[in-house]
C-alpha cells in the first residue's frame, strides 16, 4: 500500500512539471514516460517555473494575469512562497507557470519577471491560516 501512495505521490510531483494543457494527456503515461518528457522539454529550453504573485484583483483558475500599463507589461513573481514578491494588503497569491527565459531580477529571493500574460493555475486567498498552512511569507524588501 505505502508503495502505490509513493508512486502516485512521485507520478503527481513529476506531472506538475510539465505546463497544465500536458498533464492531462500525459496522466495516464508510465513514470518513465513522464520522466522522458520532461527532460526533453528541459533540454528544449521549455522548463517549468512555478511562480506565485500576489495581487487584489479576483480572478478564475484558468484565466490570464495580464499586466496594466503602469507595469510596462511585466508581472512579478517569486519563485519562493518565503519571499513572495510585494506587500500584504488582502487579496489573493496566484500560481502561474513561468519559463526560464523570465528574467531573474533578484536571485536571493527568487523573484521573477514575466513579459506579456500569465496562466493562473491555482489561487489561495490570503488570510493568515492559509499563509501559515504554506509557510508562505512576504520578503522583507520590495523593489518598485
């Protein structure tokens, strides 16, 4: 039994890996399939980032984080849910897929920049059990 919860567990962690439109068509694939694509993908230069951004705008999983003109189209982020990019003020830390071309504007941190549109593949709302819950903080700097 522990050795099926330890396979799906790695499955899972080897699928979230790969951008959300491939998951679903590579869920029921072998381990070593997975592994397979994911090493060409990184050779490729089509890396997974996961990224988290804060803002106070509510939007749906699924939907785009599309920067204002005041940002000059590019959507901060961090890569460390210890570091997370901005100020506490409510809202929401979304999950988005970045790249490794993103620009790394401070590696210490983890912080990340994004041209153009990001994909939000998951939301938490920010109250402070969830922040607790992921261990997740506010770096003790902003750059703006």
């Amino acid at each position: 039994m522990a050795e099926r919860i330890n396979f799906e567990s790695q499955k899972e962690n080897f699928l979230s890996s790969l951008p959300e439109e491939l998951r679903e068509r590579w869920e029921d694939a072998s381990l070593e399939d997975i592994e397979k694509v994911i090493e060409t993908r990184k050779e490729l230069g089509y890396e997974i980032i996961k990224g988290y951004h804060v803002s106070d705008k509510d939007l749906p999983v699924g939907s785009y984080l599309i920067p204002g003109p005041e940002a000059e189209g590019k959507l901060f982020y961090s890569e460390d849910i210890k570091n997370l990019y901005g100020r506490h003020g409510g809202g929401f830390i979304y999950i988005i897929e970045g790249g490794p071309d993103n620009l790394a504007i401070d590696k210490n941190l983890g912080w990340k920049v994004y041209k153009g549109k990001a994909k939000i593949v998951d939301k938490i709302p920010i109250i402070s059990k969830n922040l607790e819950k992921l261990g997740a903080q506010f770096a003790k700097c902003e750059y703006r």
